[in-house]
C-alpha cells in the first residue's frame, strides 16, 4: 500500500477542544480509523457531538479514503 496523506481540519468548539485547527495524518484508509486514533490523542471529541465531512460532503457512516483527502469534524451548530 503506498502511502495516504489525510488532512483533517477542526472548527468552532472542536478546535477549542484540540487546540489545534488542523492536523496532517499518514497511512490512515478510513474514517472509523481517523476516529479512533483522533479520540486516543483527544478523549474529549469521545463525549463531544460533531459531524463528519469529507472533501466537503457530509457523511454518516465509514468512508474508505482513496487518496488524499480532508477530513473534517464539524461541530453542531443552529441556523437562523
């Protein structure tokens, strides 16, 4: 397997929960992957409600990475 770069971003509450925006991963080939190793290196996102999106579409179940992509964890938020 060569290897695969995902870029996730963290907004709003999420970032406040990480201190960081962004991060850069390696070798990660789905998001339940991501998550784990995201909720290892921050326990608060296990109790923090957020979505996932990837290259910009909502997802709601695993979703394989077949190249490099964005990740990114929305948190929750009200329109008006």
């Amino acid at each position: 397997m060569s290897s695969n770069q995902i870029k996730v971003l963290f907004f709003g509450q999420i970032a406040e929960y990480t201190l960081v925006n962004q991060l850069i991963l390696n070798d990660f080939y789905d998001t339940d992957a991501v998550i784990a190793h995201l909720n290892f290196i921050y326990p608060r996102l296990q109790d923090s409600p957020y979505q996932l999106a990837v290259d910009k579409e909502i997802i709601h179940e695993n979703t394989a990475f077949t190249a490099n992509h964005i990740l990114a964890l929305l948190p929750p938020y009200a329109g008006g």
